[in-house]
C-alpha cells in the first residue's frame, strides 16, 4: 500500500511504499504534489545512470522505461485462456463425484473429466496483468500490475469471489524531494512496490 506521509518542514510529502497484506493490494493510485518543480528534469532521466543505480532489481517481465504494449486480453478473454493452461488442481483431481454421506457416483472418465473441468471453470482465480502508469517521478515509469478477476462469483453456489492471497515485491526508484523551492534536494532513492501473485476463491 502506498502512504503519502507528510514531513514537516519539507516542501514534497514522503512516499513510503512497503510491503503490505494482500487485501490492500493492488495499490491505490498515489496522490502526488502538483507542482512540476518537484518532478526530475531531463538530466535526472539518464537510462544508463538510472539502470546501473537499480541494478539487478531491474525486472523487464515486470517493468518497462517506455510505453508498453497490452499486458492481457479482456478479464473473460484472458480469464477463459489461463484455465486453459492451468493444470487441475490436485484437489480437484481426488474429488468424489456423490453426496457426502451417500454412496459414489460411478461416471465414466470422460464425464468425469467434463464435470471436473466445469468446476475447475468456476473456481480457477488467475491473476490479470494489465500495464499501469506510475508518473514521471518512478522508474522505470511502468508497471505489470496484477488484479483477481471479480467479474463474477467463483463458487457454487455463488458467494465467493477471487481475492489476493500472495504478492511479491518489486524494486523501483522513486524521484524524492526535501526542502522548499531553490533549497530543496532531490534525489532518486529506492522503493518497494508490493505486486498481487496468486488469488485465490475465498469468502
């Protein structure tokens, strides 16, 4: 989650981004001091300064200087195309077809793999990349950000819906200014940026 926490005597507000609980994730757009004087100027946007100063926390899967292309297909599109990768789960693989205190319904493989896939089409929360902007005052600029796809309920019966259960962390720089107007120091420090990487169907 990212806070803007205000520093008195400070001209820009501190951002502090950390880890957070997957239930705040993704995070919210961060609300930033208008006043351009507190974005980097040109120089400050040396790719080959700013590359090195990341270093290996540069992750192109996830991060992009320049404007990228679509991350994803539509929430169904890519909702429908990710089950068709996933494999079953192992849960669902050692599932009884029947009632719970009744005897064993007795399919054959075929309609049991249908059935199976059917409940699979339900319960299956895949994460949904899309690109995301995060202003001039980040680098690299953009992020591959995760979303549950919550278009509709993933339970029978309805009820539930796919929820964050697991991010991870990325490292970008953020531009940070201390000081008013000709006093102010800015310079580009290092900041976590917490990413959702599993969801899963949960109440």
């Amino acid at each position: 989650l990212g806070l803007l926490l205000p520093r008195p005597g400070h001209g820009q507000p501190f951002l502090r981004l950390r880890p957070s609980p997957s239930d705040n994730l993704p995070v919210k757009d961060i609300v930033e001091h208008p006043d351009p004087e507190y974005d980097p100027k040109e120089q400050d946007l040396d790719e080959r300064t700013l590359r090195k100063k990341l270093g290996s926390h540069f992750d192109p899967g996830f991060m992009a200087v320049a404007v990228p292309g679509p991350a994803n297909a539509s929430g169904a599109e890519a909702a429908a195309a990710g089950r068709g990768r996933a494999a079953l789960p192992a849960e669902l693989r050692r599932l009884e077809l029947g009632p719970p205190r009744g005897p064993r319904l007795k399919v054959g493989k075929k309609a049991r793999r249908k059935v199976l896939q059917w409940l699979w089409a339900y319960t299956y929360c895949p994460v949904l990349y899309t690109w995301k902007d995060l202003g001039i005052r980040f680098w690299p600029r953009y992020i591959k950000e995760g979303n549950c796809f919550a278009e509709k309920s993933c339970s029978l019966p309805e009820g539930m819906f796919c929820k964050p259960v697991k991010s991870v962390t990325k490292t970008f720089l953020r531009w940070h200014c201390q000081g008013w107007s000709s006093q102010k120091y800015c310079t580009w420090i290092p900041v976590q940026y917490p990413l959702i990487s599993e969801c899963k169907c949960s109440c």
